[in-house]
C-alpha cells in the first residue's frame, strides 16, 4: 500500500509539471486604407503597420518595403512608399509606412486591395466606395438661425450617396485650426443620420453655443466598412474587413460650407 | 461476524436529552484500541482480542463512564450503550480526536470536521477566521488576500452550499475577505465535504459547509478586541432553557471621527443568536437568529461609490427521539440576503434573494445500517436590478420554487466493506416575468412570461475498502444539480455577490463526480490521505464577459460544459505538543463551449499549505502558516495597435492606441507564497482567562501579486502591480469567563 501511495505521490508530481505556456504575443498586419472619394483625384494614403507588444518601444510608424495595390474595373492603382517623397526635399522623411497614389474612386465598382508585406504574407479586402456627395441646402455664406429650426427643421440637406452606411455631421467655429484646440470638445463630436437631411442646429443648443459666429458645416458620408472599424456597430470593439490583421478598407466623401449662425 | 477478533457496539446520547453525542471517544484503558462515536451517536470496535477490559466512554463536558466488559470469545459482539451526564465544570481543553470514527464510519475521504481549538491556533489576519482556515485544506484554493470566497476543486464559490443550522447563507464574507461572517464560539460542528456530498444536501455542484450554532453551555462569556473589531459574547443554562449571544462590530467608524476630522467609511457587524429548550428528554426544540450587514459608503468622494450587502437567518429546529433506532428533525426557516451596488450617478445595482424554507428528516440507526429519509421545499423570491441608463437598465425579477425528497442508506456488513447510497429527487420550477422593451425608446411594449419546471433524479453511491485496520481506499460517484448561479466576473474580486436562481433562458446547471481515494490512520489520530477526482460539468454557466448589457437577461451567462480534476493530498498530525497538517492540492479546471475555452480565474495548479502549532507550556503557544500556490490565471493586454481614423475637423489622419487583450485566462500571475506567524499566552484567573495574542502576517513581506494594470500615460506602457497583504503585525486580547 505504501508502494502504491509512493507511486501515485510520483504521478501526481509529473501530472502537476504540465507545462501551461502564457499566450506569447505575436505581429498582426495592421492596414488603414480609407479612400477619399470626390469628383476629382485626391491623393490617396495607405498607411501599413503591424501590432506591437504592450511593452514594447514603438519608435517606427509603420512598415516600410510593402506592396500595396488598389484596383477594381478598369483601374489599378499601385501605392509608392513615401519615406522619401520623390517631389520633397531629400532631408525631409515621411513617417514610415505611409503609402500614396492619385486615385479617382467610381461608386459601381468592387475595388481591391492587396498588400503583400516585408514578410511576404498577403492581406487582401474588398469594398464598394460611397458616391461623392453634395451639401443642398444651406448655400455657402448663408446665415442660419437656430430659433428658425423648429419651423424648418432640416436645414441641412444633401444628394443620396450609394455604399454609405451613415452620415456624420459636424459643425465646427471656423477659426484657425491652433485655437480649435481651446474649444469645447463638443464640437468635434459628430451627429449622425441615416437620411439625407438633418434637423441639426437645435441639439446644438445644449452646447456653450457662440452665436453671431462662422462655422463649417461638414457632411462625410461613411462606407460600411469604416463605420464597422470605428464601432460604431459593435460597442467597444472594432471590426476589420481584411483577410487578417487589424484595420479597413473603405472609403468617405465629405463636402462642407461656411456658415453664418445666429440664434 | 468480525474477522480478527471481538467487537465492541453500541451508541452514546446524551442522559438527558437522548441526543447523539458525536465525537464521544470510546477506548479500552490500556490499549490501542479506541474510536469516536459517529454523528449518528453509533460506535464500534472492531477486531478486539478476547479478555476483560474497561470501557471508557469521555467525551468535554460530560462525566465520564468507565464500565468493565468482558469478551470470552474472539467472535462475539458485545452491546454497550452510554448515556453520558453533562457535568457544570469547565473540562480541561483535551484532544479529542474525532478522526478514527471518521476514519472508520465516513465513506468518502473527503470530509473535514473543523476542531474549534484548531481554528483558535491557527495564524490569522487580526482575527481567526473559519474560511481562513477551510482554505489551508486540501482541494480549496483561493483568489486573493482580500475575499474569503472558496474554490473547492475546480468549482467557483456559488457551486458551495453554506448552512447555517440548515438554512443556506448566500453571502458569508465581510468587505476585503479578512473574516467570514462567522464568529468561532458561536458555531459547533463544522464539516465541510469537499466532494461526494451524500444526498441529504442538494442544490450545489461542488461543496458543503455545513455550520451548526453551539448549544449553550452554563454561564459564560468572553470579550475580545482586535485591530479590526470588538467581539462579546454570553451564554448560559437555566433549567431546560438555554441562550447565547454573540455579537461583533467593527469600530473605525465610530472612533476615528472622535479624534480626526475623517469619516471612516465602512463598517460590518455581525449577531449571532441561539435560544434551545430541552422539552422533554425526548424533545429538544432550538431557534437560531443570525443577521450581518456590510456597508461601504463613498459618498463624499469624487466618484461617490456605494456598497451594502447582508444576511439575516431566522430558523427553528425540532429534534425529536421517536423511539429506539428512530430519530425525527426538522428545520423551518427563512434566509435573507440583500445587495447593493452604486456608482456615481451612473449605475445602481440590487440583488436581493428571500428563502423560505422547510427541511425535515428521519434517521434510523442500527448497528450495520443507518437510513435517512427526508424531503425539502423551498420558495424563493429573487431580484437582480442593475440601473444604469441610458446605456442598460434590466430587472430580473421573479421566484422560483424547489421540492427534493431524498433516500440515504449507510451500510456496514462487515469491518472489511462500508457503503453508502442515495437517490435525490428534485423538482425546481421558476418563474419570471421578461419585460420586453422597444429597442429604440426603452419604452414596455409587453411582458414575456418565463416558466419552466426542471425534474432532477440524483443518484450517489460511496464505498470504502479496508485494507488494513488503518488503511482504506474509497470510491464515489455521484450526479448534482445546482438551480441557481452567481454573477460572478472573471477575478472574482468584486466586493459582494449577486445570485441568481437559473430561470429558463438557461438549464440547471449538472455535474458528475468522481472521486478515488486512500486514507492512512495513525494510532494518534493522525492521518495521510490522497484523493485524486474528476468532475465532469455537463452543463455549466460562466459570468459572460462579453455581456451586452442591452440584452442582459438573454446573455448575462455563457453556457457550456467543463472539466475539473486532480488530486488532493493531506498529511495531518493530531496529537503531541506540535499539531498541525500538511496540504497539497494538484487541480486543473476548465470551461468549455462552443465558442470558447479556457482555464477559469482560479485554475491554480499548485496548492501547499503548511500549517503548526505548537505547544511550549505554561499557556504558551506559538503557530505558522506557509502557503504556496501557483500562479492563477488572468485576461491580461498582450498587445496594441494603432487604430487610424480621418479627423474631419483637423483634416488630417490621426491614430490612437487600441489594446490587444489576451486570450480568457491565458497569462498567468507569479506564484503565490507567504509565511505568517503567531504566538499566544494565557494567564488563568479565578474569574476566568485572559488571552493576548501577536501574529504577523507576511514575515518576510512578499509582494504576491492581485493584478497587473498597465500605465498608460507612458510610452510604452509601463505595467505596474498591486499586491496583497504586506508584512502586517496584529495584536489581539481576549477575555473569558
């Protein structure tokens, strides 16, 4: 008996040394590929990153040595490294990881995107970009009045853009951009709509409104796929539309005026 | 028929009450031949060879009996029982080892019977404490320092079923986990099974804590204080009428503003109440009042936060002899528990469970069986209301009713086989009314009744195998059901517990167990034991840490299944100046579902308590307490990414850190280890004794590790820790009378 108990002492011992590993962090892709969509051709980015340990010292922006392509119809749009900026001067660096082209995205068609990166391993994705879009109403320079709102209660008005999940709506004090920053933060946040208008001016009331003021008024209609990354459908979290990694592939159109506003 | 000699049977009760004296040791002077009698007041020795000896039956408090029996052959059996007389003195505070009759009359080897001397000795955090000590046992493991809750072989704290004289206590921990609810002197009979429970007790997958109140004994008293608390108590006898009350209040509250402009914002009391009437020598009817409360209250802080939780027991026991071998009891009772949560204006959560109850059970023993025959019904009330608008507002408000009837039979043909069987059958039935609510305006647009009613068959069987006089293996196998289940996130280190009875967006949660065991008794009483398990979790919930809190009442748990085993190991001295045991626990636990899997919080591979003391004279005493545990499980950061975004306002691109968490329970914290130390000294006085005690918790002031939190406000984040208790030196005075 006492054998058995020795021997069952000894099992137990080599039972207890399995070996349970901590999770050891490993790189992910992390690709940021939200197209600007307007009539014209914009200068597009393409920003490509990977994840980075808790603990570790992230020194670099990004990943330099990537391919990375957009393409869909009859287009094809292959993104160059900007590092070194062939039009800058030579002393002058872009972060790292930032990739840019000229491009002209259509609403009809599938666009792709493929990166291969330094590693070799291929992230792809795929999105419909949202159609260009146009503020209606009020006309640039017009002066809007608050009070005047509950009579005429959508004010901002504009034309129904395709492959677009959400419109965000920002009305902003037109100043120079060094004193936006001592503004109440209640101006960078954004309404939103489903529709084409917006009953917009009196929810700002609630806000340290300075009358008598110029604003921009900013309308950016969100493909699916950004309105996903940013949560807004999954609180707290954010979803990729990548073939793995982190990140979108997705598109806005924005279009803005100036104001004048007056209780 | 007895194998290797004579034997020796009876039972022992009380003269005047007839009640079962458990514990009683019963020995033949001048030899090694000795046991205690069972719960049941039954005993037996076995394999004595044939001569004249005298029988001694000593149990505290009672006049001993010494009686000349004679065996004149080695196959006889001779019947002796003892009706032993309480004595009005105050008996020398012997060891009375309880071990031989749980050796030879306990199934399965994973019973415990708490000596209330043990818990007097052992090192503790300014006050001793039974959890305390339940947690140096073999198959419990802990989380942290700071809450007394038990982790019994690979089942969270709800899966524990704690009785107070019968009655459950959802909450029996005070605020930081320093004391449970309840005081040493005012319980007796402590046994907490940490597996194979028979079938008299139900409703729980893992363990039972099973606390008797103490029967008062003549005039007494005692006051003591610490760093933490005042605790008093009296007691006493008049006639068939006896009383104790025990009470305890911790003071910082009240003291602190008297001397400092400082509200100190906390404060628990525990009372402890036991009235008894021996009405008849046949008839003994007993009432327990038990009510503690907690409150913590922020509320003059910068983020105003609230905590309040308590319990309050009412219940009445009859203990009526009905007739040799029979023996009726019954309970009736009603268990309270009540729980808050505020914070800020944010969030208000309650929890409140009201349980009535009703037990009774018929005990027949005779000298190779014992049966048990019983039945329990239950009604309860429960809500669990968490107001936190506009983000989630849910109120999960209902009742739900419980029926069991069970079977025991306890049978001892022979000295070589033991075994014991029983059949539970339950039936739960809840009740809850959904509110459904339209998703945009959170306005009722109808109400979704919730009923279902669940049958329950429970089948356990317990056997043991004598080897030899003092070796034994058992086996035991056995189904539970458990109805209600505790929300309980990851860590378990939130301050109370919010229960809730299983209504039917869930099933009963089930489990199986098996347990094999071997049992070596030393003729001190001392003991080794190895006890290796399984348990198999058919159908188990998990707090779902991905809660939608939109949807609360739909998601608020994860179903799934689960495995739990290892093996126990307990080597216990019980006799001698140097008293104390050795406990080592080997456990792995996991959840799984269809989605996901993982260890859970408290999956401590290592667990090894040491705990002495010993016993230098003249009232001295000294103990200590070693514990190491292997690092336990969390959900920790692993990693982070830019997450890039346009900023319309600036019209650039911006970029915050998001954070990478780590899969569920898949990093591990260091191991745990601490040694703490005390000593005690006595001075006996004609009034009565005086006791001062010093402990130091954390000699060497190790930095176990609670949780890890990273800095961010550094780059890169720096993780920092919090720790438990550091090197903490207490003193404590006690006075008894």
């Amino acid at each position: 008996m006492r054998r058995l108990l020795l021997l069952s002492l000894v099992l137990l011992f080599f039972a207890g040394c399995e070996s349970v590993e901590d999770q050891v962090f490993e790189p992910e892709p992390n690709i940021f590929a939200l197209m600007r969509i307007d009539d014209t051709s914009i200068y597009q980015w393409v920003t490509v990153d990977q994840s980075y340990d808790i603990q570790d010292t992230v020194n670099i922006w990004g990943l330099r040595d990537a391919y990375v392509k957009v393409w869909g119809g009859e287009d094809t749009f292959t993104f160059e490294d900007s590092f070194y900026m062939a039009d800058s001067a030579k002393w002058f660096k872009q972060p790292e990881g930032y990739y840019g082209e000229w491009g002209n995205f259509n609403d009809t068609t599938l666009y792709h995107l493929e990166v291969i990166l330094p590693w070799d391993d291929t992230v792809t994705a795929e999105a419909y970009m949202p159609t260009p879009i146009r503020i209606h109403t009020p006309a640039d320079s017009d002066t809007v009045s608050i009070s005047a709102e509950p009579y005429d209660p959508h004010v901002v008005t504009w034309n129904l853009c395709k492959n677009t999940a959400l419109y965000l709506i920002y009305c902003i004090p037109d100043v120079d951009t060094s004193e936006l920053e001592n503004i109440s933060p209640i101006f960078s946040m954004p309404s939103f709509t489903m529709d084409t208008s917006y009953t917009f001016f009196l929810e700002r009331m609630i806000a340290p409104w300075i009358y008598d003021k110029y604003y921009v008024l900013r309308v950016i209609a969100v493909s699916p796929e950004y309105v996903d990354y940013m949560g807004a459908e999954v609180p707290g979290g954010s979803v990729s539309n990548l073939s793995s990694g982190y990140g979108m592939f997705g598109g806005i159109a924005e279009d803005s005026i100036r104001v004048f506003i007056v209780p | 028929m007895t194998l290797w000699g004579a034997a020796i049977t009876g039972s022992v009760a009380d003269k005047e009450t007839r009640e079962a004296i458990a514990g009683c040791s019963v020995y033949l002077e001048g030899t090694e031949f000795g046991t205690s009698a069972a719960s049941n007041g039954y005993y037996r020795l076995d394999r004595v060879p044939r001569g004249s000896y005298t029988l001694v039956f000593s149990m505290i408090g009672y006049k001993e009996i010494n009686r000349r029996v004679a065996l004149e052959n080695e196959a006889s059996v001779l019947y002796e029982n003892a009706r032993l007389e309480r004595v009005p003195i105050q008996m020398p505070a012997v060891e009375v080892s309880s071990r031989r009759i749980e050796f030879e009359q306990e199934v399965t080897a994973s019973a415990f019977r708490i000596d209330k001397e043990a818990l007097k000795y052992t090192p503790a955090m300014v006050e001793r404490d039974l959890f305390r000590t339940l947690m140096t046992l073999p198959g419990v493991t802990f989380v942290s320092d700071f809450t007394s809750a038990l982790y019994v072989r690979g089942g969270s704290p709800d899966q524990n079923l704690v009785l107070l004289d019968n009655m459950v206590l959802y909450n029996p921990f005070h605020f930081g986990g320093f004391l449970s609810t309840f005081m040493i002197d005012a319980v007796d009979n402590v046994e907490f099974l940490t597996g194979g429970f028979p079938v008299r007790y139900g409703n729980r997958l893992s363990a039972v804590l099973d606390v008797e109140s103490v029967d008062p004994e003549p005039l007494g008293g005692y006051l003591s204080t610490s760093l933490l608390a005042t605790e008093g108590a009296v007691w006493g006898r008049l006639g068939k009428f006896g009383g104790m009350l025990t009470a305890r209040r911790t003071y910082f509250d009240k003291v602190i503003p008297i001397f400092m402009d400082f509200e100190f914002p906390y404060y628990f009391y525990d009372i402890h109440g036991v009235l008894s009437w021996r009405a008849t020598s046949k008839t003994r009817l007993e009432a327990t009042f038990f009510n503690t409360k907690d409150k913590l209250d922020l509320a003059e802080e910068s983020i105003p936060i609230g905590v309040g939780w308590g319990n309050q027991l009412v219940t009445l026991r009859l203990i009526q002899e009905l007739g040799d071998p029979w023996i009726a009891k019954a309970w009736v009772g009603w268990s309270r528990y009540t729980a808050d949560f505020s914070f800020s204006d944010l969030m208000d959560a309650e929890n409140g469970i009201d349980d009535f109850s009703a037990r009774t059970m018929f005990i027949r023993t005779a000298e190779v069986s014992t049966v048990e025959l019983g039945a329990q019904a239950s009604y309860l009330k429960f809500i669990y209301k968490v107001d936190a608008e506009p983000f989630a507002s849910y109120d999960i408000d209902g009742r739900s009713e419980y029926g069991a009837a069970f079977f025991s039979w306890k049978w001892k043909p022979d000295p070589l086989f033991l075994l014991q069987t029983g059949v539970r059958f339950s039936v739960y039935h809840a009740f809850y009314p959904d509110t459904l609510r339209d998703s945009l305006t959170g306005e009722t647009i109808g109400i979704d009744s919730l009923e279902k009613t669940w049958f329950e068959p429970e089948v356990r069987v317990s056997a043991k195998y004598f080897v030899t006089a003092d070796d034994a293996i058992n086996l035991s196998v056995g189904n539970y059901y458990q109805n209600l289940a505790m929300v309980l996130p990851e860590g378990g280190r939130i301050p109370t517990n919010f229960w809730i009875p299983l209504y039917a967006r869930y099933e009963p949660q089930h489990a199986l167990q098996f347990i094999l065991g071997y049992e070596h008794l030393f003729s001190d009483g001392s003991r080794v034991r190895v006890e290796p398990y399984y348990k198999h979790y058919t159908y188990l919930l998990a707090f779902n840490d991905m809660l939608d809190i939109a949807d609360a009442t739909r998601n608020i748990f994860s179903a799934g299944a689960g495995r739990a085993y290892g093996a126990d190991f307990s080597i216990e001295k019980a006799s001698g100046n140097l008293t104390g045991w050795i406990s080592y626990s080997l456990a792995f636990s996991r959840f799984i579902s269809d989605t996901l899997e993982f260890y859970t919080n408290f999956d401590r591979r290592h667990n090894l308590n040491v705990l002495g003391t010993y016993d230098l004279g003249k009232n001295w005493r000294v103990n200590a307490q070693f514990t190491f545990a292997s690092g336990m499980p969390y959900a920790g950061t692993l990693g982070r990414y830019r997450m890039w975004y346009w900023n319309p306002i600036y019209q650039d691109w911006y970029y915050h850190w998001m954070i990478i968490e780590a899969d569920r329970n898949s990093l591990r914290f260091p191991a745990y280890h601490r040694l703490d130390v005390g000593a005690s000294k006595a001075w006996e006085f004609k009034w009565g004794t005086l006791t001062v005690r010093a402990d130091i918790i954390n000699l060497y002031n190790h930095k176990n590790v609670m949780l890890y939190y990273y800095d961010l406000s550094n780059e890169p984040p720096v993780r920092r820790s919090v720790s438990m208790i550091p090197f903490f030196p207490s003193v404590g005075v006690e006075v008894r009378f």
